[in-house]
C-alpha cells in the first residue's frame, strides 16, 4: 500500500470519499448479494455483510468498472487478511483496488484490444511449453485454443486464480504473486497455468477421450489442493526462488 504515509492518506481519503457510498444500480446490489454468499460458501467466513458493503462502495466510486462476478473473491480474500485490524475496511478497499488494476487489462469488456493483446501474448510461448512437455494434450486442445485462452484469461488469470486453487493454498499463491514485479505478472499466470495443466494432463488424456471441448471443460472445473510445489516449480525456472514464502 505504500510508505506509512501513503497508506494513512489513504485511509483518511477512503474515510471521507468512499466509505459508505451506495449509490449503484438495483441490478449491481442483487448481483452482489447473490455472489458474496456462494463465494466459498462450505467455508464460515467472516463478515460477508462487510463484504457486500465494500464491494458497493467500490462499484459506486469505480464505475467504469462497477462490480463484476467475482469480485466478491478478490475482495473477500483482502477481507480475510485485515479484518482483525483497526483499518480493515479502508485497508482491504485498496487493496482490492490494486489488484483490480493489475487485472484490469484482462477485462474483455473494458478494452477488447488489450483484452486480446494480453491473451494473445501469453498463448504463443504457452502453446510452445504446452506442446514441449504434453503433447498429446496439446494437440487434443489445439482446436479449442482461441475459446480455451480466453476463458483461462478471464477465469483463472483475472481472478488470480481464486475458484481454482484450494481456499487454504489462496494466502500462498497470492503472497507469492503480489511479490513478482507487475511486468512479470502474465508470466507468471502463464506459468502457473502450465504447471497446473500439464500435473493433470495423464489424467485429462484419459478421462476425456480425446475430445478438445470436453478438455477444455474439465481444465476450467478444476479445483487444485497443494501449490507450493507448484510455485516452486515456477519460482526456479523464472529466477523467482526468493519469492515462495
């Protein structure tokens, strides 16, 4: 968040200029409330009202971007880190603002040129490393590439991951990408996406009989408990071993 004085300036503008603005559409607030109970809902979270009520504020100030489904899982994860703290309302506001700024050029709604800069940029060496090291996954889903690319975009790189990784590996991923410096940030989506599709290519080869739509679905539903070996994979092949906490 910034020096000490950075981050009480903040505090004192997200006091007088956020906390508390509501001013959004009816069709903003149901979507809000629909989405911050289903967000890790087998897990007893605190303070999902609070929740709700940061992600208004920041769709009421924000509108540009106003509120899309899951947000509810990047702000509850800031949430769950500072909401013991004095400051855990301004504190998780901004930090949810940064990384909301980090992922916006994944937005395919907020620049679709960007959008396919960004997905473009990270396929052509992941195609290379996908092809490298499983082949014959990467050519079952070679057909379905342009619609694979853009959901892993959306769906995993713009969430950071969030409905893809176990609730309890989150706290471990993200220490890790909030350490990688931003211009390194797609890749390391690109290789952690790598990492994940390749330890499960046995199992995607097997299971879905060769046919690339049903792959590429099984890759979306996935759901990864343990990422440490994982990161550390990442963090040794890209010069980042000081990163894994």
């Amino acid at each position: 968040m910034g020096s000490p004085d950075d981050i009480q300036h903040k505090r004192t503008l997200y006091k007088e200029y956020v906390e508390g603005h509501g001013d959004v559409s009816n069709q903003t607030l149901h979507v809000i409330a629909a989405d911050v109970p289903r967000t890790w809902a087998q897990h007893p979270l605190t303070g999902r009202e609070t929740i709700s009520q940061l992600l208004v504020e920041y769709a009421a100030v924000q509108r540009g971007d106003s509120y899309l489904q899951g947000f509810s899982y990047i702000m509850t994860v800031f949430w769950m880190v500072f909401h013991t703290t004095p400051e855990a309302r301004a504190d998780t506001w901004w930090c949810f603002s940064r990384v909301v700024g980090l992922v916006r050029p994944l937005m395919p709604d907020f620049n679709t040129k960007w959008f396919h800069w960004y997905r473009l940029h990270w396929l052509e060496n992941f195609n290379t490393q996908l092809q490298r090291k499983c082949p014959v996954l990467s050519n079952i889903i070679s057909d379905e590439m342009e619609i694979f690319s853009s959901l892993i975009t959306v769906k995993w790189f713009m969430l950071w991951f969030s409905q893809t990784i176990a609730f309890e590996d989150i706290f471990k991923l993200w220490d890790f990408l909030i350490s990688v410096p931003p211009h390194h940030l797609m890749q390391a989506y690109a290789k952690i996406t790598l990492e994940i599709i390749c330890e499960a290519a046995p199992q995607l080869t097997y299971t879905c009989f060769g046919n690339a739509t049903n792959t590429v679905h099984q890759i979306l539903k996935m759901r990864v408990n343990g990422i440490e070996h994982i990161l550390e994979r990442v963090a040794s092949s890209s010069g980042w071993q000081s990163k894994i906490m």
